[in-house]
C-alpha cells in the first residue's frame, strides 16, 4: 500500500489553470474523475490503497478544488472539462489508461473516449451522470439548464461557503446526511483538498455554492449528461456500470447505461457515494473489474 503525498500539477487551457493530483508509480494510470462540488483529494484514501497496482492520478474539474472557474455558463459543460481531462493525459504522456468516473466524473469519463477514442482501455461508471434528457425531466426537481426549479441547484445555493476552520467543518459534516455516511478517511480527505485557506485565517469551498449549482442546472444541457448518454452507444472501450442500492437515483437509469453501452451491471450496498462509504470495498471494486 502506497503512503506517499500526490504531486500537484497544473495545466493551462482556454485561459483557465486546470488542477491535478498524480499519486505516482509505475503501474498501469488510472483516471479517477469526481462528483460534482467534491474534487481529486476526495480519492487519496483510494489511491493509496491502489499505488503498487497503478498509477492513480485525478483532475480537479472546473470550478472545483483548484482549478480556475470558467466565466460563462458554457464553460461548465462536461464536453469542455472531458476536453481538460484530454488536456491533462496530454501534460502526462498518458496515452492508455483506465478509469473510474463517479457521479459527474462518470458523464466525463464518457466523454473522454469520445473526445479521445482508444486512450481509455476500461471505464468504471460509478452512479454516472449521464441519461437521456427525457429520464432527466423526469426526475422530480431536475429540470434542463436554465430552469430555476432544480432542486439539486437549489441545494446547492444553500451551502455555507465560509467556515472558520477545518475541524468546525469535519463536525458538521460528519453529523448530517449525506457526508455522515462518507468513511473517516474519505471524509477527511474531502476537508483538506475540499476547501481553501482565507488571508483572515477561515476557510472556505473551493467548489462555490453559485458554481456548484450551475453545474447541476448544466447537467441537463445538450453537451453534458445528454452528451454522454448519447456516447455509452459508441464507447471504444469496455465499461461497467455501478449503482448503490440506496442512492437516491433511480436504479432504472442506471439499468438503461449498461443496457446502452452493453456493460455488466454491478449494484453495490450504500448510496450514491458508496465508493467513499468504504474504501476496502472500493478498492476491490476497481480491482476486480479493471483489472
């Protein structure tokens, strides 16, 4: 089991600064890819656990961790953060890998392998966000771009930005739905990298609260979620599609991927953050179907 600290890199696209973390090594590179308003770090405890198998390395999307936020609503489409997620496999000479895209990171993963055909051998679909705009309608409270009536933007907007410090954080989160069911590990991991130091000595998300909802509004715009939806069709790699059977997604959307992109489909104990739930069980997971 691997103990080292990830190297922190950058890489410069469409004006932004793009932030990564590469745990290293000399193993086969895996793509680890977030849910949305969490950020690379959320998977240091996975990493270490992976490290004398591959080679984990993972982006922080736009807007999130520490990478630049875009200045127009365009700009949080999950085509131009699967294009900065090209850019990074560029930065690193990474032309094979694998990888494990989760919520957000799963639409993304998708749309890498259209961006890129062949540089992902096998994807990992973790409670992807990626379906078709008429089950996105669908569901209660999510409405496409530009509708005030999204009940996860909504959500959003309400989070607290500035907290005075980390371990005030931790508490909070760790007492309340839907983080009080994230491992310690993982929970921790979330603090550190989750959040940035003020000059007054608070903290505050690096994902903002207004960020973070214009990405779920963006979700169901034509070059997000819709986008991947469309891709799972034409994948050039193998993919697994993985769902908790308490998430609070329905367990048919996720049926749909694997019928779409042919994957076996793998239901999991937990909620739609069951790979934090327990980072033992993750780790098999991704060794068991990316191997």
């Amino acid at each position: 089991m691997a103990t080292g600290e990830p190297e922190q890199l950058f890489v410069e696209r469409e004006g932004l600064r793009i932030a990564a973390l590469d745990w290293g090594g000399d193993g086969e590179p895996l793509l680890l890819l977030h849910p949305t308003g969490f950020c690379a770090g959320l998977f240091h405890p996975l990493a270490l656990r992976l490290g004398d198998r591959y080679r984990p390395f993972a982006i922080d999307a736009r807007a999130h961790g520490g990478t630049d936020t875009p200045t127009t609503r365009d700009g949080f489409s999950f085509e131009r953060i699967a294009d900065d997620v090209v850019a990074l496999l560029d930065h690193l000479g990474i032309d094979g890998c694998v990888a494990l895209g989760e919520s957000l990171g799963g639409g993304v993963g998708a749309l890498v392998d259209a961006a890129r055909p062949g540089v992902v051998r096998h994807l990992m679909l973790c409670e992807a966000i990626a379906f078709d705009p008429a089950a996105f309608r669908g569901r209660p409270g999510a409405a496409p771009e530009g509708d005030g009536d999204n009940y996860m933007a909504t959500a959003a907007r309400k989070r607290r930005p500035v907290w005075p410090d980390r371990a005030t954080v931790r508490m909070s989160y760790a007492s309340r739905p839907p983080l009080d069911a994230l491992e310690p590990d993982a929970l921790d991991a979330y603090v550190r990298w989750g959040f940035l130091d003020r000059p007054d000595g608070t903290i505050e998300l690096a994902c903002a609260p207004e960020d973070e909802a214009t990405l779920f509004e963006m979700a169901g715009h034509e070059h997000s979620a819709p986008a991947a939806w469309q891709h799972l069709a034409d994948l050039s790699c193998a993919a697994t599609v993985l769902y908790g059977d308490e998430s609070n997604l329905p367990g048919a959307w996720f049926e749909a991927q694997a019928e779409r992109a042919a994957a076996p489909l793998v239901v999991v104990a937990g909620g739609h953050l069951f790979l934090q739930e327990d980072t033992v069980r993750a780790e098999a997971l991704v060794r068991e179907h990316l191997a």
